[in-house]
C-alpha cells in the first residue's frame, strides 16, 4: 500500500471517529467489517467484539429470525435509504436492554464486493418525548371533549366570552335560543352584537320598557356582576341569567328557564294574600265581636262591682249571693271572649311568655280558690295532692300556667259525674321536668275522638251536648305549654275517668314567699283626703249611657273628684281646654272624630299637652293595644273595666307622690 493510500485510510477512519452518530460497515454477508467509537459507546461491545460479527448480534433476538431476509433482499437490490423513513426499528445491547433507533443505509459497490454503511442514532429521548407529548395531546383531547361533553349536559344554556366580550363557546341550547336572530355563526361575535340582534328580533319581552332602557340594564349588569338578571321571552318563558368573571378575564354565562319557579312563587304569593285577608279578615271579626260583647259586659260587671262597693246601701248576703252569681256569669263569659282571642293571638304569634320561677304550692291554693265553687255546683270533690319539695318550682309564665291548670281543672269539673273526685298534683317527669297533672273520674273520651283533643272547636263528642264550652281550651293549652318550653299530654279511658298533664322544666328551689301580711294600698277616697289638693276634675268622653252611669257610680264614692261627661271627641275636646281637668278618660269608638284623633289633637295644643289621657275601650286586640301606645295615652284599659285597675290607674294621676 502506498503512502497516499495509508494517508487516505486514515483519513476515511478520522471521520468515521469525528461522526456525531454510530456508524457501523457491513459486507454483503452481513459481517461487520468497520464500526466507530460511538457504535461501541451506543450498543456497549468493544470493537474487536463486533469486527467479524453477524449485524445480528445488534438485531433484538425477536426480530433476527426476520431480519437476515430482509438484509439479503437488500444486497439484491441495494438502495440508499435516508434516516427517519418511518420504520418502527430497534437496536440490542450487549446487556440485552432495547432501544428505538433510525437507520440510514448507504450501499457501496468495491472491488471487494458490496459494503453497506449504516449511520445508527438512538432515538430514546425523543420517542420518550414523542411518548409524552402524545399523552398530553390525549389528555387535553379528552379533557375538552368532556368540557363540551359536559357544556352540552347542562339543562340550561351556556355561553362564554374571552376577554374582548367575544362568544368562544357555547352549549345548543344557547345556540338554539339565538337561531331565530342570529344567521351564520355565532363564535366570535361580541356579546353587545348578538344582544342588539335579540332585541331587533325580537326575543324578549320588554313590557313597558323601551328597548333602550332595557339593553343599558342589560350592559351594566354585564359591567358590575351582581345578583341575577331577571328576563322575559317573547313566548311568555322567564329566564334567569347568572354570569361571573373568569381568571383569563372572560365572562361565563349561564342562562336557566325559571318559569315553573316564577309561577310557583306567583301562587305562594297569591295564597299568600288570600291567607292574609283571611287572617286580617278573621282579626277584625274577632276585634269587632269583642268590642260589641265587651261593651254591655262592661255595664253588667261595672255594675255589680259597684253594688259589691257600695257603702251606702250595703248590699245584705241573700243579695251577695245573687251578685255573685252574675258576676261569676259575666266573668265565664268574659273568659269564653278572652280565650278566642288568645286563641287567634297564638296562632298568629302575637303572644308572649315572660318564664320565671313559679312556686305549685301558690298557683295551686289559687286554682283551687278558683275552682270551688264549680266544683261544688258539679258535686264533684276537688282535692290538691301534695307538692314535693323537690319539684315545688317550675321556670313558667305564671299567669298562663293559672290559665292552663284551671282550663284543665274545669274541664274535669264539667265531664265530671256527680260525687265523683278531681285531683291536682305534681310529680317528677322524665329530663329534669316536672309533670302537673289533673286526674278526674268522670266519663272519659271515646277512643274515637282523642286523636283530635288538643285541635281548636273539638269537644270529645260533646258538640251538641248539655255541656257549656268552645272547644278551644286545651288547643290553648297546647300552644301555651309549647311557649313555655312544656309538654302536654293524656290518657282516657271511656266511663272510667281521664288524666291530662303539662310537663314543664323544673328548678329546685325554695317556694317564693307570698307576701300575704304585705300591706294593702289605702282606698282611693282616703288617699284623695290625704292629699293636699282637696279638688280634682275628670273629663270622661263616652257616647254609650250605660257606661257613663257606672261611671258615675264609680266617681260618687270619690268626694273630691268631679265627673264631666261629653258624648262626642268634639265636645269633649271643648270641655278639657275649657275646664284644664286633672285627667281624661278617652272612649275609642266614638261617633265622629275617634278617641285616636281626639288625643292626637290634645298633645298637640301647649295648654292640654300636659294632661294624661286613660283610654277605655272595647277593642282589646294586639294591634289595638300597639295603635293605642303609639297615640299617647298614659294608659290603656279595656272593657269591661276592672274597677281595681281603674282605681290604681287614677291614684296614680291624682294623689302626689311622697318626695
């Protein structure tokens, strides 16, 4: 070999060396003759390992069987093949791990016979890229098939806006509700477009509002997000559109059909109001009916108070016992009035409990005082069982629990059989309450009814019976324990007798004292001489005679009180700017101007500011009480009048304090 032949191989070894990827020589038996530095480094043999060796030994063991055809189809009809012809290939190291490669084939025809050079690059990391690429690709494919999976499932209508105002997407039922005023597509049109073409074709229905009106409420609740917007359909549908920000600064909207809900509201509404005016009906009735059978209770009690008190002509005990029975009789029927109203106040939640600690013993002595006398007209014998220490105190409204045990305790007096025993007592109840109870041995509820007890106007089968009652005492009963934070409850059986009980939260403590060697308050008349003004002048307005008599009667006992009487708020407004009197009793209902405006313009004028005005009225409803606190009265008392009451209410205004 000549110089210049060594020099040229030597060249040709150089660049083979200098290559950037594995490059390996081949006869066309398939033998490696040449291979470089990077081929070592790439299939991990040393080079003399791989001189004289089959192509083979580099082939993945799976596809050699293949590979030596293929290899002897080519060196029939050899042809250069570029790298990256899309051939799935791999390469075999001499550890037998596999990799993916490219190959580039090179043939060469010498003198030697055919040579084939192939230039052989590990494409690992970017199949591995390739690999994840993909997954990526797969992963958003799948994540926005979902989105637009999902954006077509929802009910309602979905649009969103890039960040220009720009619709980039939207489910069908959005793009079916802008068919009628939108022609071509939609994507891409601002939301201000697609809104001007709704209200040109006229998608909703605007009312009374101009259309101008309509589209810049539309754009402002676009610019400030707040709330919902409420729309109407030309077809008669309601709409509610809620839209939010997106963190890209686009804006999501959600469109829902909310008709059903709208009428629904519609009907609550309108049930609403008819219960309303029911209820508003149902308060004046009731206010109405108390005011017309308090006025001539006011004249039957007031009356048989008087006689009670009078002095004069004191009445002897036959007549006290007459007197007796007509006030007990005016008082049941005062009670039957006060019961429906308490009735309509609880069901409208316009009653208050005021919960403190109530000693049995007490409530127990005045229930019993109470209920003597019926139980001795029944012939039934009313005993009070002992109140353990342990359960002498209950947390109630004591006035309501009197009102619940002699409800109850009459009830057994009524259904009561003659020569039989009624029973107040008390023992433990389950959770730290106390279970009061009232037993009796009358004639009991038919197992029938008890189902309906405690519901109002239902008398156990008594409806049309010889026994007095509304039916509406134990549905009172109920409600008033619940107020208190109590229980009720019962057991009857037929021709044997009942048991009914209020459960209410105990306090272990000592019974409060009575007071009962308290001294009383001084008669009025002696307190009147006592004072150092020995003259007092009262103005009473009042159109109804028979209460301008008792009145009177009521004034006569008091020496130093003169009573004026004026049958009008016109007169009587006269008479107190005229007489200046030391105080007014104000009727409400009067003809003309009412006892309301009369005291209205008394405030008002300097000269009669001053003077306190007592109203006396039939109407003893919630809100009559609330409208009479609003106009000013010193105080409101209803009718018929508790002559004590009114005695104390006038001591107040007349006899001066002690300093």
């Amino acid at each position: 070999m000549s110089a210049s032949d060594e020099r040229s191989g030597e060249l040709y070894r150089q660049l083979i060396e200098s290559a950037p990827d594995a490059m390996v020589v081949v006869d066309e038996r398939g033998a490696i003759t040449i291979l470089n530095g990077q081929a070592e480094q790439l299939f991990g043999y040393a080079r003399d390992e791989l001189v004289g060796s089959p192509i083979e030994i580099l082939v993945p063991e799976r596809f050699r069987n293949a590979h030596a055809p293929q290899r002897t189809k080519f060196t029939q009809a050899p042809k250069l093949r570029p790298m990256g012809s899309g051939l799935e290939l791999f390469g075999r190291r001499k550890d037998g791990s596999e990799f993916p490669i490219e190959i580039s084939l090179s043939p060469l025809r010498t003198e030697a016979g055919l040579l084939v050079s192939s230039v052989i690059r590990d494409v690992t990391l970017r199949k591995r890229a390739e690999t994840e690429r993909k997954e990526v690709e797969d992963a958003a494919r799948l994540s926005s098939d979902r989105l637009l999976s999902a954006v077509e499932s929802i009910h309602g209508m979905l649009a969103l806006y890039d960040a220009q105002d720009r619709l980039v997407l939207c489910n069908s039922s959005w793009r079916d509700f802008v068919s009628e005023s939108v022609s071509g597509p939609v994507v891409g049109r601002s939301y201000a477009e697609l809104l001007d073409l709704g209200i040109k074709a006229r998608l909703y229905e605007l009312g009374d509002e101009p259309e101008d009106a309509f589209r810049r409420r539309c754009l402002e609740y676009r610019r400030n997000l707040a709330g919902a917007l409420d729309l109407k359909t030309r077809d008669g549908r309601s709409l509610r559109v809620n839209e939010r920000r997106t963190l890209e600064g686009g804006t999501i909207s959600t469109i829902w059909d909310v008709t059903d809900d709208v009428e629904h509201e519609a009907e609550l509404k309108r049930a609403q109001a008819v219960a309303e005016d029911a209820s508003s009906a149902k308060s004046e009735f009731l206010s109405s009916m108390s005011h017309e059978l308090r006025t001539p209770l006011n004249s039957i009690l007031g009356f048989a108070q008087l006689l009670q008190r009078d002095r004069k002509a004191p009445l002897n005990d036959a007549q006290k016992d007459k007197l007796d029975y007509v006030l007990k009789g005016g008082e049941h029927l005062l009670r039957l009035i006060d019961d429906i109203l308490d009735l309509s106040r609880i069901e409208a939640g316009r009653i208050a409990v005021s919960l403190e600690p109530v000693g049995l013993a007490e409530v127990f002595i005045e229930v019993k005082n109470t209920l003597d006398p019926m139980a001795a007209r029944a012939g039934v014998a009313f005993e009070l069982g002992a109140v353990p220490p342990e359960l002498s105190t209950v947390i109630a409204d004591r006035t309501r629990l009197s009102q619940i045990l002699i409800n109850l305790g009459s009830n057994a007096m009524k259904y009561g059989k003659p020569g039989g025993k009624a029973t107040l007592s008390a023992t433990g109840g389950d959770g730290g309450f106390v279970r009061i109870v009232v037993t009796d041995d009358g004639i009991g509820i038919p197992l029938d009814k008890q189902k309906k007890i405690f519901q109002p106007f239902h008398r156990a089968g008594q409806e049309t019976g010889p026994i007095e009652g509304t039916g509406i005492g134990l549905a009172i009963t109920k409600r008033l324990a619940e107020l208190m934070h109590g229980r009720v409850g019962f057991e009857s059986t037929p021709g044997v007798g009942s048991v009914f009980w209020i459960e209410l939260p105990s306090q272990v403590a000592a019974a409060a004292e009575v007071g009962a060697n308290a001294p009383a308050a001084s008669p009025l008349a002696k307190r009147l001489d006592q004072a150092e003004s020995r003259s007092f002048t009262i103005v009473y307005i009042e159109d109804n005679p028979s209460n301008i008599a008792f009145m009177q009667g009521f004034v006569e006992e008091l020496e130093h009180v003169t009573l004026i009487c004026a049958p009008t708020a016109e007169v009587g407004l006269e008479l107190v700017r005229a007489k200046l009197p030391n105080a007014v009793i104000m009727d409400i209902n009067l003809p003309g101007m009412s006892g309301y405006d009369a005291t209205r313009k008394l405030r008002e004028w300097p000269e009669t500011s001053h003077i306190p005005v007592i109203a006396l009225s039939a109407a003893a409803m919630v809100h009559d009480r609330k409208r009479a606190e609003q106009a000013g009265f010193y105080r409101y008392l209803t009718k018929p009048v508790k002559v004590a009451e009114l005695t104390q209410t006038l001591e107040e205004l007349l006899v001066p304090r002690a300093p």
